[in-house]
C-alpha cells in the first residue's frame, strides 16, 4: 500500500491518509 501511496497524487494520499486514519 505504501509503494500505491508514493504513485497515487497528492490529492489521492490525502484521500488514503483519511482512510488509514
């Protein structure tokens, strides 16, 4: 998850840092 985190935009790892949260 971490490696998808890196590719994923900005606007996506805000999205999955609210989920992980």
């Amino acid at each position: 998850i971490e490696k998808t985190l890196l590719k994923m935009d900005d606007e996506q790892q805000l999205l999955y840092d609210t989920i992980c949260k």
